[in-house]
C-alpha cells in the first residue's frame, strides 16, 4: 500500500472478509459435508448463498477487497461461484477452527497489506433484503470502526425470535452518527420464548448478526487480550503468506490454534471494555438457520404457506402447508399435513416439521455416533 | 361334470372365485393402473394379497376349483402370481364391469360345468388372519348355500370402525348350523363415528367383508330379478367360453353389461327377500383400504408404532409414528412426525397422515382430470 491508499476515505480502507465455513446441519440432507449451507440456493434465486453474500457486498468494496476464508475442500467450489475472486484473497483453511483463527487471520493479511486497513465480516450464508439500508450500515459501522470502535450491526426484530443471539443496546452514540449507533451493554444468548418476547417490547435489543467491523489492528489486540499466542501466530502465518514459507509455517502454526468462536474472543470482552457499539438496523435479516426459515423466507409476503426449492421441484398439495425442498423431478404429493417439512434428495429423504425443524441436528449427531456417516 | 360328481358333498361343489380387480387408488402411488392392489404385497409377507388369497383357498378348494377374473392387462401378472391356475379357470374382462359381471360370468361358466355347482367369491385384495377360524365360516356358508340360500361372511368388529359396511344381522338360523348363522335383516353403508360406535355396543352388526357364497344358480337367478338383460347375456358368454365362437360372443356382449356392484343387484336385494344369511366369523379381517390400515396391521401386537413396508427400506425415526412405504434403498429420516404416511416410490413421493390416508383418492381424483394421469 502506498502513502496516498492510507490517507483515503475509511470506506476505502474496507476489506470484506466472509468465513465460508459450516455445514449447517439442520439443512441436513440438503447441506452436506461437500455441499455446506453457503454453497446451497436456498431462496430459489438460482445463486448460492456465498453468490448472493459477494453481489450484495460488490457495490461496498470491489473485487480486490474481498476476501473469503473457507477449507480446503471448498476451495474448486468457492472459485467456482467467485470466478472474479483475487487468488491471493482466497485462504483456505487446512481443517476448521471456528471463527477466531479465520478472521483473525484475514486480520493479520489486512493489517500487513495497510496498517490502517478496516475489516468487515460477513458470513457467507445469511440472507439479507433491502440491501441499500445494509449497505448505508455498513458505512456507518465503518466510519464508528475508524474512530477505534469494533463495531457491529443489529438488526431491528420483527418478532420474538428464539433462533438469534441479541445484543443489549445502551447509550446512543450521536457522536459517531446522528442515530442508529449505541454502545453494546452485552451480547445475549438464544432466549426463550418468553424473555424474546419481552426483549421486543423493551426495544433496546436487537438480534445479532455477527457482523464485525473494525481497524484490523484493533481487532487482533483485542483478541489478542484473550488469545495472545493465537495471535502471534496469525501474524506469523500472515507475515510468511503468500511467500515460499507461507505453507510450511501454516502447516506448523494452524493445528496449534484454538477453535473458537469471535464473539468469545473479540465481541464479548469489547463489549465489557465499552469498546463495542452496534448500528441497529431495519433491513430483512435471516440466518436461515433451518427448514423452518427456509420455509418462511419463500412464503413471506406470498399468498401460499407452501414453499417450494428446487429447480424441478413438482408439488400437488391438498390442504397441506410448510415446505418442499427437491432435487429431483419426481412429484411431490401432499395430503393434509401441515407444517411439513419435506425434503427429497437422491440418497435421503427428510421429512419433519416446522416445529421440529431445529432436532434435524441432534438426528445428524446420532448419526455421526451410529453410523451413516457417508449421508453426511 | 359327471354324474358321480354332482352326488358329492357340498365343499366338494365349492368353486371359489376370486375377482382381481380394482386399482385401490387410495393405496397410490403404490397402486398404480399396472399394480393394482391384489398385487401389491401390503403386509411385508413376500407375497402379493392375490398369492396370499390364492394361498388362503387352497385348503378349502384345490386349484382346478379356482377361477381368477381379471382385466386383460392384468393376465401376465396374474399367471405369474399363480402358476397353478388353470388356463381354462383366469377369465379375462376386456374393461372393468364391477362386480356384477365379473362374478356374474363365473357363475354362469360354473352352472354349465355343473349345475348344482356352488360358487365363493373372495376379493383378491383382503387380509385374513386366523385361517382355520376363515375355513370354519366359509363351510359353514357352503352348507347354507347348498340350502338355496345366499350366504354372506360377516365379521365380528373388534373396534367401532367407520370404513366397512355392515351387515345387520336378525334371526338367529338354528337349523342351518348350530351356531353363528343368523338371517340378513340389511346391509348398511360405511357409518360415522356415532352410529359405528353404536354397532359395535348393539352387538348385532357385523363387518361385510364381501363373500358371497352360493348356488351359482341361485346366484344367477337372483342378479336376473334386477338385472334380467345382464344375466341372459352372461349366459350367452359362459356359453360360448372355450369355444371357437367366444372370443366375439365377449367382443359384442361384455361392453354392453352395466357397471354395478353385486351388491346391489344380489346382496341387497336377496336380504330384502329373506334369502340371505351370514356366517358370523371371529378372524382378523381387513381390506387394507388405505395406508391407515397398512400401518395398523404391520403394528397390531408390535412394540413400535412405526410400521416400515419395503424390501430395502431403511428409516431413521426420531419421535416418529406412522408407516414408511418405500420402493427405493434410499434413507428416510423422520423427525418429530406422528402418524405420518409416507410413499417413497420411483417417481412419486406421497406425504400424509393416517387420518387423512382415505383422501388420497381425491388427490387421485383430481389427478385424472387435471393431468398427471401418466403416475396413476
């Protein structure tokens, strides 16, 4: 980086990072180990959720600043989807380590290439509309980033949602943006159905989407107070990337790194130093984090509660409602079930509810115990 | 038929008949129009309903005293199940003509074969347990029949169940068995809860499971008195069978039979003249009418609640119920779903609960005329 690149804008010294990492389990049988949930269309868009994250960062920051962080067995599929993604933004993962190791790292790369570079992460496999009020979020966590803050962005809930983290809002912040910005309190677990409602009617609390934005440098010292030796050595594995060294020292250091979420190493103890704020923001926001947010994202505003992914997908229903995800051509019949969860791959076929929608998990982990590992 | 022969013993005159029609379209999408019920293995036995029925006569009748009525299309499959079936004995119906005319052109076949000749009809497609119990009623009936009655096997119910007819038993007949013959005072269409509920605490109602048994004479003389024009033709074609000249004496006549139930043109009109009679019989009966019923007799005296039918079936069931029918070797996984059906073949899935199995043949139905005829 020249003299001139430091000086520029703060949105100018953004760098998107998108962890593409995770299979989704409560996708399971559409999401496997070689088809993860980024990979996966899951709006029937026609575009991977890893696609649809690039195009909606692609007007914030160009090509060359971006960076996705997956593992090495995704590395043909993400280039597949990225085709204008720079090889030297592409770090691949040698096995996974959760979120800490894969943004910290892209955080040490930054910091190298511009010591004032600002880093924005978000994960590959969210569904978000109404992407003009993300991107003006994103502007505004950036500028919150460049005065030092590690910032994130909230989204305003719509409902009393028991699938999300929160973050507690608490002082407006007018002096990093007229509105919208304030101090994170803390970051809040899953609730029960109750405390969610009541987290809606209190209004300070917004569901955490677990994007970060920061100074690369600030990033990788706060994570550095709870982690010092992990990130000592993502700046030994950035200094030597890229170089002849890069894949022996990452070949030493990586298996070495603890696996680790962000939000323990960085979100949470910010939060506690009051160096955390959030932008609370009024865009659609979705983890689709199980068949039961498939289903509602493709019913949303339409006037059946049958959903229906697949691009062969034929369904006859009669009096049923939920969703129908297909990979095959074959027809789907439906009599009178509702909420229902169907779900017709080659090898599997899933069927559940709504309802019952998240214990798809605990199903896979059975099986990784019992056998039927290979349909994983 | 010698003279030798009509002097025998009434079972020794018995021949049984069993007409091999019907798709069983709420049995869809594993009953299709070239797998009709009767072939279908819905018990997990090895063998199809008609191999089992065949089965079930062959201590009653030896095979020369079977005759299978059939479509056309279904005569492949049908020597194929039964090897030992007497060319002469598979009568094949260029189209579907109801019960009337199927067993109407046995009777006639059988009463020129041998005037005294007494004729059983049993469906290709029920369930029977408790097979001695079943051999009990069936010479029992015979000997009523030899009487000149029309006689009927009734089945005790064991529960309130709204999906048989009823027969509504009066007199008790003394004199033609010691026990369990009793008048027909009427049959009685499929009732609601109440009223079932009603019949099973009366104790005189009894399941018509459909067997008819008498005189093939009779028999005929009967079905003349409602349909005179029908039965003369049903003489002409019996005589003809076999002959060069039978091939086109079907060709003109058999279009021209009336589509009805012999229910209508013998049973119901036979008990309003007195001169029918049940057999009251304690065997485990059921016409398997639809996935419900597939699924509690792959259950009744089970642990599991969940009746699996398919020769590599392999399901996974987490706090499931229900019945899994699959075709393919592929995995079903089923989460949290109670009293689900699901039909897993080739090119159909079907997806509902056992309470609204019965409605499949509406979905069926609207299938013939909307499209989609080419899965039926």
């Amino acid at each position: 980086m020249t003299e001139a690149a430091k000086s520029t804008a703060p949105l100018d010294r953004l760098t998107c990072v998108i962890p593409a990492g995770g299979v989704g389990s409560r996708l399971w049988p559409l999401s496997r180990a070689n088809a993860p949930k980024f990979l996966l269309d899951l709006t029937g868009s026609g575009d991977s959720l890893l696609r649809a994250t690039w195009a909606r960062l692609a007007p914030i920051t160009p090509p060359e600043r971006v960076i996705v962080v997956t593992g090495v067995s995704h590395r043909d599929s993400v280039i597949k989807q990225l085709p204008e993604l720079l090889t030297e933004n592409l770090v691949t993962e040698s096995e996974p380590k959760d979120s800490s190791a894969a943004i910290g790292l892209a955080a040490a790369i930054l910091e190298l290439r511009d010591p004032d570079a600002i880093i924005g992460s978000f994960a590959a496999d969210h569904v978000i509309r109404n992407e003009v009020l993300f991107q003006r979020a994103v502007e505004t966590a950036v500028r919150a980033a460049d005065q030092g803050y590690i910032a994130t962005i909230g989204i305003r809930p719509s409902h009393a949602a028991t699938g999300f983290g929160y973050i507690a809002a608490g002082q407006a912040r007018g002096d990093l943006a007229p509105f919208d910005v304030y101090d994170v309190t803390q970051f809040v677990e899953k609730p029960d159905e109750a405390i969610a409602r009541e987290y809606l009617e209190h209004g300070g609390y917004l569901w955490n989407a677990g994007m970060f934005i920061a100074r690369a440098t600030v990033l990788l010292d706060q994570m550095a107070e709870k982690e010092p030796e992990m990130v000592v050595a993502l700046r030994e594995m950035a200094a030597a990337w890229g170089t002849e060294r890069g894949a022996s020292v990452r070949e030493r250091l990586w298996p070495t790194l603890p696996k680790i979420a962000i939000d323990y190493t960085v979100a949470e103890p910010a939060a506690d130093a009051g160096k955390m704020v959030c932008v609370a923001a009024h865009f659609d926001w979705d983890d689709v984090g199980d068949f039961a947010s498939v289903a509602n994202l493709l019913t949303r505003g339409r006037g059946s509660d049958l959903a229906v992914l697949g691009d062969g997908a034929q369904v006859l229903s009669d009096g049923s409602s939920g969703i129908v995800v297909s990979e095959s051509d074959r027809l789907v019949a439906l009599v009178g079930v509702e909420d229902i969860v169907v779900v017709d791959t080659a090898d599997v076929l899933l069927v559940t509810t709504k309802s019952r929608a998240q214990d798809v998990k605990n199903l896979v982990g059975r099986m990784k115990v019992t056998g039927g590992g290979h349909l994983l």
